[in-house]
C-alpha cells in the first residue's frame, strides 16, 4: 500500500473550505498538531509555489511543505520538502468538490513513492492505522473549524468569513 485516502463532507460552502486550506501559512489555526505555521522567506501567500513550516510541539519536529499543483477552488498538491520519517518527501492531494449551496467534500490522498513506498507498504498495519488516524484527526479538526466559520458567517458574526 502506497497511499491513504480519505473523504470528509463538510457543512459549509465550497469557498470557505478552499479559504481554510488555501491560508497556506495558517494551518495552525486547526490542525491539532501543528503548534505554530508560517510562510517561508519570500513565499507567496498561496498558490503554485507557496512554501510554508510547520511545528509540531515545542521543540518538536518541523516540516517543510511546498505547494506543487494548484487549481483554485479544485485542487492543491502539497509535497513535503524537508521533514523526518514517513513524511519526508510525501505528497498529499487534496481535492474540492462542491456537494450544494451549503455543503463541500475534501478528498484527502497521502501518498508515498520511491524507497518511502515500499516502506510504506511493508509497515505494520498498527502504523498504518495510526497515521489513517492521525489524517482522520486533521479532516475532523478543519471540518469542526470550517463549520463554526460557516455558522458564524450565516449569523453575521464579524470576523468568521
């Protein structure tokens, strides 16, 4: 096994859950294990191109991840540049889909290629179900965000678009 997929519908419309991913520099504000995120020197703030770190905890581990395939409001290709283990030089694709007005899935694909592979595919199906539940953590966590947005939008709360 090479890849994860996963699929999450979302309570809100398409715009506000392309917005959430879309703020490249800004995963922190839901993902559950990222403590702090930014924009690397010189990076555009999104799109083709975009680079950005993550830190995991307080003196935890950092990733680089670049934007490598971008479509607005359709898809973004996100490869890890620099980080440690399985995820270095991992690809995640993420893929939009307006389902109605009012509600959006995210089809997430984790995937590994080259010596990563076949690592990949020779783990313990413990390790596999760890990192399927670490990514199920990550939908969860943007959905609940994407969802309060979209809730505070609808009610007119200043600040939530």
């Amino acid at each position: 096994m090479r890849e994860l997929h996963l699929c999450r519908n979302v309570e809100a419309p398409l715009p506000m859950l392309w917005r959430s991913w879309d703020r490249f520099g800004d995963i922190d504000r839901f993902h559950p294990k990222v403590m702090a995120s930014r924009l690397t020197r010189g990076s555009a703030r999104t799109g083709l191109g975009a680079e950005r770190w993550c830190l995991f905890g307080a003196g935890g581990p950092c990733l680089k991840e670049r934007i490598i395939a971008y479509q607005y409001e359709e898809y973004m290709v996100i490869h890890v540049v620099d980080g440690r283990g399985l995820l270095e030089d991992a690809r995640i694709t993420l893929d939009f889909v307006a389902l109605s007005t009012g509600q959006s899935r995210l089809a997430f694909r984790f995937e590994l290629s080259g010596r990563k592979g076949m690592l990949f595919r020779v783990l313990s199906s413990y390790a596999l179900k760890r990192l399927r539940m670490e990514f199920d953590g990550l939908l969860n966590a943007n959905a609940g965000y994407v969802e309060r947005c979209a809730c505070g939008a609808a009610q007119g709360v200043p600040g939530t678009a």
